[in-house]
C-alpha cells in the first residue's frame, strides 16, 4: 500500500464547504461565498475547495433560474467507488502498455531521465495497487476479487527492477530509486503496547 501524506488544510475547508452546503441547501452561490468568505477561508481558497468538490463530485450544481445552488452528491458511495474503479483499471492498462515500450526506451536515456521514469512508474503502480486495495475492502473485505490485478502488478514491479538491474548505469539509478521507496513506506506508525 501506497503511504499518503495528509493534509489537515485541505480537509478542514472541505469539511466546512460541505457542513455549510448540507446546512443551507437552498442557498445560492454568492450567499453560500459571503457566509464562508473571509471568516473560515479566502475567496480564492474557496473557488478551489469548490472546484475540487465538483471535480470529485462530492457536490453538484442545481441551476435555479440565474442562481447556482450547491448540493451533496446523490449516491457519492457508489459514485466514489465507480470513478476509483474506473480510475484503477485505466491505469492498471497503460501502466502495463508503458512497460511494455520501456525495456527498449530506458537504455536510450540519460540517467535522470531514467530516475525519473523509474520512480514514477513504481509510484503510479503502487497508487493502482492501493485502487484495487481499496475496492477489494468496499466490496467484500473477505475476499480478494483483484488477485489477477495484485498479481500483475507484482510483476509489473518486478519487470521494472529487472529493467533497472540490467542498466548499465545501475550503480547510480538504485540507490535513488531505493531512497524514493523509504521516502513513501510508513514511517509513522506507532505501536499500542
């Protein structure tokens, strides 16, 4: 599983877009601004909770007359769960395409670029694993319904370290490629007992 950095920020105005919508439902756009603006947030912070909002379609807008009119998305579960799916599996199969092409594109590069690549392909397949993670828990926590998909991915992990391995500029392309892992594994983690 992929570690994530949480942003305590970006969740407090989300939450308070949110409580205000659910609180105020027919509250148009500029009334909606003037009640959060500038008390918990500026204006242009707004604009991008919103848009964020919308974009993830947590919230829609319902057009009355002239006035927009913010609300909660109907059957966000499964919405939510639909877009991470949908997500998921489009990056489940370029993630395979682009591996495909890198075992005769890697050599070719210099060895940032070849870093860069590396860590970006092991970050995008360790985030699709987390997506197909998340969905085995959603839809039954019992049961791994991706295996198919984990299993590929272990080998799509695998093909890029063999990539790695035979290069001829290994000794430099592992150790920062290796940094780049311990900079996303829990480092956090506190035991109970």
């Amino acid at each position: 599983m992929t570690y994530f950095v949480i942003n305590p920020e970006l969740y407090e105005r989300e939450r308070i877009v949110l409580e205000f919508i659910k609180k105020f439902p027919n509250v148009h756009h500029n009334a909606l601004l003037k009640m959060i603006v500038p008390k918990y947030m500026a204006k242009a912070t707004f604009e991008k909770t919103r848009d964020y909002l919308l974009e993830r379609e947590v919230i829609s807008v319902q057009k009355k007359g002239n006035m927009k009119i913010y609300v909660l998305t109907l059957n966000y579960e499964l919405k939510s769960q639909q877009h991470i799916e949908r997500l998921t599996n489009t990056a489940f199969h370029n993630l395979k395409n682009h591996i495909k092409k890198l075992e005769t594109d890697y050599r070719h590069k210099d060895v940032n670029e070849k870093i860069m690549i590396a860590n970006s392909l092991l970050k995008n397949i360790f985030q699709t694993d987390t997506g197909f993670t998340i969905l085995d828990s959603v839809k039954n926590p019992k049961k791994t319904l991706y295996r198919d998909e984990h299993l590929t991915i272990q080998q799509l992990i695998h093909e890029v370290f063999k990539i790695i391995y035979s290069d001829k500029d290994y000794d430099t392309i592992y150790p920062t490629i290796m940094g780049h892992i311990w900079s996303i594994m829990p480092t956090d983690y506190q035991d109970s007992s």
